[in-house]
C-alpha cells in the first residue's frame, strides 16, 4: 500500500481534489492537508512521516513541509499548481490528472 500526500495551502480546493481523483485506488492510500493554520486538516509531522510520497502545490508548500521535517524534501515533488481553481474545477482535475499520471498511470 503506498500512501500519498497531497498538499496546498488551505485544504479546500486543490488538495482535496486531487485526494478525491485517486481515493479508492486499488494499492493507494490517500490524505490531504492544507499549509495554513486554519486548513481544514492541518498538515503536521505526523502526516509527513505518514506518507510514501507527498505531492505538493506551489514550492511554497514544499518548503513548509521542509521547515516541519526536513526528511520531507526527499519525497515532495511539486505540482507547480498556482491557487486560482475552486474544488472540482474541471480545468483543476484535467491539470492534476495529466500531472499525477506520469506517477500513477491514467487517472479515470
């Protein structure tokens, strides 16, 4: 079971819609938390070390996840995925799904 991460500022937009393309995945486990202090699931050390692989927004994210547990960086890769979609925005889902499939094969 490989459990992935995925992170952006508040845990309301992105992140849970990327969460939300590959939950149920046969072989994956699947989380998201947000960077800021009032996301919906605040990411924290114990998220971090969770984690298989932890795929991130915006640079920004990998960073504050560095300055929470330095062991982060070896297993952050950054989505370059800048805070201007709404939760589900087709165009958010097209962009996550040809990103993620480089990592986890065609996403439905």
């Amino acid at each position: 079971m490989t459990r992935v991460l995925f992170v952006c500022s508040g845990n309301v937009d992105r992140s849970p819609t990327a969460e939300a393309l590959l939950k149920g995945r046969k072989g994956l486990e699947v989380r998201s938390a947000g960077t800021w202090e009032g996301a919906r699931t605040v990411i924290s050390k114990e998220l971090i070390e969770w984690a298989d692989m932890i795929f991130v927004m915006e640079e920004h994210h990998k960073q504050a996840l560095a300055r929470i547990d330095q062991k982060a960086a070896g297993k952050t890769i950054v989505l370059n995925i800048e805070d201007r979609y709404l939760k589900d925005d087709p165009e958010l889902a097209r962009i996550l799904k040809t990103k993620l499939s480089k990592y986890f094969g065609e996403i439905g």
